[in-house]
C-alpha cells in the first residue's frame, strides 16, 4: 500500500492554502454583495478539497464525510442566497 | 506536526479578520455570507484538532441552518420596515 | 516508486495549481461575471483532479472520493448558474470592456415582440 509521499502533500496544502487566503481576500475587498456570494461559491469548492488534504494528512477515514456533510450543505447555502438576491425565498 | 501548525496559524487569522469584516460591514446578507465564512474557518479548525463529529456539527448548523434561517429572517423583517416607512 | 504513487502525485499537484489559479482569477479579474467564470471552471476542474490524485493512492478511499466527485460535478454548475442568473436580472453591470450581452438584445426583442 503506497500513500502519497510527505513533500508532495507539502507543497499541494500550501498551493490550496493560498488560494483560500485569496479567495477571503476577495470576500474581504469585494464592493457588493453579488462580489461577496461569487467568492463564497469558489471559497466552498476549494475548502473541501483542503478538508480531503486534511483527511490524507491525518490518516483517518472519517474526514471524508465531514467533505460530503459540507458540500452538501454550502451548495443549499449558496443556492439560498442566489435565490434571496433574484427575490424569492 | 509543522505544516498542521501553519495551516492552524494561518486559518486563525483569517477567521479573526472575517468576523471583524461580519461586524464592519454595511450590507446585512454580506454580513450573513461572512458569519458562514467564520463558521467554515471553524470547522476546519476542528478538523485540525482531530475531532471530526464536532467539524461536522459545525459543518451543517453554521453553513446550512443558520444561513437559511439569517435569510428567512431577513426577507420577513425587510417587509415590515417598507410598510412602516 | 510504483506507478499509482507517481501518478496520483501528478493529479493532486496539478489539481492544487489548477485550485491556485483559480483563486487568482477571483481575485484579480474586473469583472463579477469574469469573476464566477475563473471561480467555477477552474476551481471544478482542480478539485476533481486532486481528489481523483488522493484517491489513486489510497485506494481504500475509493469508493466515497468518487460521491464526493460526483457530487461536486454535479451541484457547482448547478449554484453557479443560479447565482449569474440572479446577478444578471438584478442589474449588476458588465465591465466596460465588454464587447456583447446576448441576454439583454434577447430581453428587448421579447419586448419589442
């Protein structure tokens, strides 16, 4: 059984790191709401895949269904808020 | 055991700076999207210290309940004030 | 080095470059449009790539990494449509370096009609 070598998960956590540091960058800066719902939705995608980095670094199985729990529910999130923009909700 | 402690580090702080920015802000449903952001930061926190059933409580009632209801409430209250106004 | 270490070491870093660019993108694009653009292609496309990588190595994973991508192929299109689609009939404008609207010359000849 090969796991993924140390400095690849290194360098990957790092990369995906970065990125959500830019994206609550954008959440922070950004001039409307509309700006701050568009950087939600990356900021969601992103973190679950770090949850997934987290799990491979930790070793335990049970991490994953805390990416499943998650994904499932910003995506209600998201389309609540998309919804409550447009008017309805 | 390093490169858990930067991550930690580093989502601390960005936690700390969205809540300032869920306080700050003027617009109230951008104030709702950062109290989830704060609640996300939370959960991998969690994560972190190795404790997944509390990440994934954190997980459903901060991104998914609490938002939705924020938004219902909102929707209800904004109608009230136009009419008094 | 066997081959499925080396090749789940290939996907999970180009999907960390491909995540990397696309929070780039979010940040530095000038448009809320452009914005959703950079924010859902490339940040769909990246987390599929690392999480197919991580689930190459640890083959006992397998089974919930593919829900998990399978999930995500299907609802992020999905969110990011609805959030255009509200951003659009709100009236938040393009960038002015934008050439076309094909929506709104739609919107008007349903009028005119």
């Amino acid at each position: 059984m090969d796991k993924l070598p140390q400095i690849i998960l290194q360098i990957s956590t790092y990369f995906v790191s970065a990125g959500i540091i830019l994206t609550a960058l954008r959440l922070i800066k950004g001039p409307t709401m509309a700006d701050r719902v568009v950087a939600l939705d990356a900021f969601t995608v992103i973190s679950i895949s770090l949850i997934v980095l987290i799990a491979c670094i930790a070793g335990r199985v049970i991490f994953l269904d805390v990416g499943v729990v998650y994904a499932i529910l910003s995506f209600i999130g998201v389309v609540a808020v998309a919804r409550h923009i447009e008017g309805g909700l | 055991m390093e490169l858990q402690q930067g991550i930690f580090i580093l989502m601390g702080v960005a936690m700390i700076v969205s809540s300032i920015v869920a306080m700050y802000v003027k617009d109230l449903v951008s104030s709702v999207i950062a109290v989830g952001v704060v609640s996300l930061f939370a959960s991998i926190l969690y994560l972190i210290l190795q404790a997944p059933d509390v990440a994934m409580t954190e997980a459903a009632i901060g991104a998914g309940l609490s938002t939705l209801i924020f938004l219902y409430a909102l929707k209800r209250t904004r109608d009230t004030e136009e009419e008094n106004d | 080095m066997e081959w499925n270490t080396l090749l789940g070491s290939i996907l999970t870093l180009s999907g960390s470059i491909f995540l990397f660019l696309g929070a780039l993108g979010v940040f530095r694009m000038p448009d809320l449009y452009n914005r959703m653009q950079a924010g859902t292609k490339a940040t769909t496309l990246g987390t599929m790539l690392t999480l197919l990588g991580i689930g190459i190595c640890h083959t006992e994973w397998l089974g919930q990494i593919i829900i998990l991508i399978m999930f995500i192929a299907l609802t992020n299109p999905i969110s990011s449509h609805a959030l255009a689609r509200a951003a659009h009939f709100k009236g938040i404008p393009l960038t002015a370096k934008s050439v076309t609207d094909k929506l709104k010359e739609e919107e008007s000849k349903e009028e005119v009609r």
